[in-house]
C-alpha cells in the first residue's frame, strides 16, 4: 500500500514547491540590486510630451467674445454633458461621435476652417493650429481649447476584466490602468508586463518590471493613447497547481483520497 503513495508524496512536495511566492506578485519592491527608494522620499518621473496620431480623436471647444458675453465660459457645455452622459451610461466611447479624429493625412476636419493638419503636434501646437486656421472667419476675440478625448488602452492577457478601456483623464499610471482592467490574475508575470506603444514612426515594444519600484522613475509609468498592456502567465499555470499553499494541499488530498478510494474498492 505504500508504494501506492510514493508519486503522490512527491507530488505534494513538488506543488509546495511550485506554489507562487509573495515576491512574485507584490508591486513595487525595493530591488536588491538597484539603488533602494525610501517611501518617505520625492521621486521624480518622465512625463514625456504626447504628439498626436492617426486615429486619435481630439475634444475642441471654441468660443467667440459674443459666446462668453452671451453665456459665460460654460457656453456649448450642456449639451455635450448630457450626450456624454447617456452614451457612457451605454459603455460607449463617448468622444467617438462628439470629438475630432485624425485621419490618415494627419487632419481633422472642423467647421469654416476646413481640414487643420494636426498630426505630430501636442495638443498646445494643435490649439494654436486651430486657432490661425478659424482667425481667417473669427474677427472678434477667439477661446480655442484642445483635449484628448481621454486615454484609450487595452489591457489583454492575464487581467481580471481584459478589454479595451477609454478613460476620460490627461493623465493615467500604468497601475491606475491596470485596477481599471481589475489588476492582474495571481499567475500574470509581474516582473515582464509587455508594453505596446505606438510612435509617429511605428511600433515599439517595451518590457514593464512592475515588482521594481524605479518603474516611477521610468518614461513608461504614465501610459499614452492607443498603448496596449499584455500580461503572460507564469509557468506555474502550465503545471495546473494552485495559486497558494492551501488550494495546492487540496488538489494533492483530493487526488490521494480518490485513488485510496480507487485502491479500496478493487480490492
């Protein structure tokens, strides 16, 4: 009868060992061979400046002297507000039908002004293109203000709620990001989260270690429009363990208790 529980031993104890530790999944640690960052102390980070692309949408608001006299500075709000409100009730990208998308020519299409190349710009650049662009039809005081139509990334891989996300924000940390796609599965690979941005020139792909808190100080700690997060899992998911100690232990009893079972009745 023993023989019978020999593989079984050594299964329990290879689990144990398989078992997905602390260090693994705990964000943010002091690594041992880089430069340790108290909590206590003002860390800096990149905020790199964005340019505009293809297939972005930008929110432009313009008002006239006779706008402002008329209406205060919340002129052409109210009814923005309520069309944004009844179509992220829906789960809607909000900016798709109010907002201005770049098109392949690096322009956006706007009313007297025509098509404004937009492309490559910030959003302060793009604001002055604008303005130039309708100044030819405006003679009176002009307010011209750009936004993003928020941040728009897509969270894939091992997430609790993968998808894409448009989040009405300037500004948004790869860890804001991915509690909004309901943090990363116990098995997600931590230390080598795939980061996909896009650039005026193509593609590129940058590799995350999210367990290493210098990520603050790194040009990849705020996310960009378009960019895309992927999180592969660990080999311990291949092995078909548990994610800790206890559901280990009870997948190696139950599988002892089912062949003891099995030996029992054929005998």
């Amino acid at each position: 009868m023993k023989n019978y529980f020999l593989p079984f031993v050594f299964l329990a104890v290879f689990s144990l060992n398989s078992c997905i530790s602390n260090k693994k999944v705990t964000y943010l640690q002091n690594k041992e061979e880089k430069a340790e960052l108290e909590e206590d102390k003002l860390l800096s980070y990149q905020i790199p400046e964005y340019k505009l692309q293809y297939n972005d949408i930008i929110d432009v608001k313009v008002l006239t002297a006779e706008d402002m006299i008329e209406k205060g500075f919340s002129a052409g709000e109210e009814g923005n507000t309520m069309n944004r409100s009844g179509m992220g009730q829906n789960g809607g990208d909000i900016y798709y039908m109010t907002g201005y998308t770049i098109d392949k020519d690096g322009n956006i299409r706007l009313p007297l002004a025509g098509n404004v190349r937009v492309k490559d710009m910030s959003l302060e650049e793009a604001r002055l293109a604008i303005e130039k662009s309708l100044r030819k039809y405006v003679n009176t005081e002009l307010y011209v203000r750009v936004k993003l139509g928020g941040i728009r990334y897509t969270a894939f891989g091992e997430f609790r709620k993968p998808g894409k996300y448009v989040v009405l924000q300037d500004r948004m940390t790869i860890f804001e990001a991915i509690a909004n796609a309901g943090d990363m599965t116990v098995v997600a690979k931590r230390d080598e989260v795939m980061l996909i941005r896009q650039y005026p020139e193509g593609t590129k792909l940058h590799m995350v270690d999210l367990n290493d808190r210098s990520i603050i100080q790194s040009p990849y700690y705020f996310i960009q429009p378009n960019d895309q997060i992927y999180a592969e899992p660990m080999k311990v998911r291949e092995i078909g363990t548990g994610e800790n100690t206890a559901q280990t232990l009870a997948l190696v009893f139950s599988a002892i208790t089912a062949v003891a079972l099995i030996i029992n009745l054929s005998n």
